[in-house]
C-alpha cells in the first residue's frame, strides 16, 4: 500500500510540474524574417499563462497586466488586447518585440518577450 501511495504522489508531482510553464508571448504575424511594406500594419499575438487588461498602473501585485510592443527598442504602444498597430516608415531591417508587463508597470522576472526581425521595403 506504501508503494502505491508513492506512485500516485509522483503522478501529482508531474501534473503540477506541467501547469506551472508559466507565461509566453510569441507572434503570428509577422512573420520572422517576413518582407513588410512600408505603412501602417498589425501584429497579431499569442499570449498564454497571462492575463492581458486595459493598461492601468495602479493595480499593485495583479496576475494580469499588458504587453508593450516596441520597433527597434523604441516603445510603440502598450496594450492589453493581442494585436497592436505599427507604423514602418522606412526600409531596411526591423526588429519587433513584444514584451508583458504587470499592471503597475513591472516587468515579469524573469522577462517575458518574442522578438521578430523585419525588413520594410517600398512596394
């Protein structure tokens, strides 16, 4: 019965390993390494494990908070929704980050970005 009693406890111990990944952020467009014309565009996020919400910075110590999306570390626009509009305005390499913060302006430790690299071109 001891036996037992261990083997389903190391079967727990899996599962809340598993629900414990923790949150992400990664694009679905655009793509990595994706040609972008040049002009007003939208990403389009995923964010799991992560409570996204209006951008209010008086909400110490909530589970829930936004995402700042910067063009070649240059904040863009902070938002609690998953697509985020950006303008490109000349050619050449880009680089997009997406990062998540907390409600009160923390950054999650440890952080919590995707990155993209981009290439604005005249069509």
């Amino acid at each position: 019965m001891l036996i037992m009693l261990a083997a389903l406890g190391c079967a727990h111990k899996d599962h809340a390993a598993d629900s414990t990944s923790g949150p992400s952020v990664a694009f679905l467009a655009p793509a990595d390494g994706e040609l972008v014309a040049l002009g007003e565009h939208t990403v389009s996020l995923v964010v799991e494990g992560f409570t996204l919400a209006e951008v209010e910075r008086h909400n110490e110590g909530t589970p829930e908070g936004f995402v700042r999306l910067s063009l070649d570390g240059e904040p863009v626009i902070e938002s609690g929704l998953t697509q985020l509009p950006y303008t490109l305005t000349d050619t050449g390499p880009h680089t997009l980050t997406a990062e998540l913060f907390y409600s009160d302006g923390d950054a999650l430790e440890p952080a919590v970005s995707a990155t993209v690299a981009i290439t604005g071109v005249v069509e």
